[in-house]
C-alpha cells in the first residue's frame, strides 16, 4: 500500500471514531456563547497555533457570514503580547 493509501485510510479511521455527541456538545456550547454575547478565547502550542488562528478565522468568516449575531471569539496566539501576559500569570 502507498503512503498516500495509507494515510487516507487512516484519515478515514480517525475520522470516523469522532464523537459526534460530544461534537454536537461543543457547537451548542459555542451557540450559548455566542447568544450571550460572550467571548470564547482559543489557544495552541507549536503548531497547534496555527491551527487555533484558522479555526477563528473559519468561525469568523463562515459561522458568523450574514449571521443576525456574530462569534466574539479570538485566538490568543494571534496576539504575543496578550500571551504572554497570560504566561507569566
């Protein structure tokens, strides 16, 4: 079997072992939050970073596009001064 092969194929097994009860769980969390009018912060270490920076950007394009309320939500890692200032807390 490829690389690719067997790269998808265990795309596809991690795929489907998600929980979608607890990703259910999360979206309705994120829609109280947003209904509050509360903000939701993001975070990532390394790599995991940029992955917090375009999930914000995702919810902040697409979630929130011609929405009556839109997602306060920010990733920390975008701002290195409010980082770290939550790293010397």
């Amino acid at each position: 079997m490829s690389f690719s092969s067997a790269y998808r194929e265990q795309m596809i097994h991690a795929a489907q072992t998600v929980d979608l009860g607890l990703v259910d769980a999360a979206i309705s969390e994120f829609r109280k939050a947003r209904d509050e009018d509360r903000q939701i912060f993001v975070f990532g270490n390394g790599g995991s970073a940029s992955t917090a920076s375009h999930f914000v950007t995702d919810i902040v394009k697409s979630a929130s596009h011609a929405a009556p309320k839109r997602f306060r939500i920010m990733a920390l890692t975008d701002s290195n001064s409010t980082i770290t200032a939550y790293a010397i807390m």
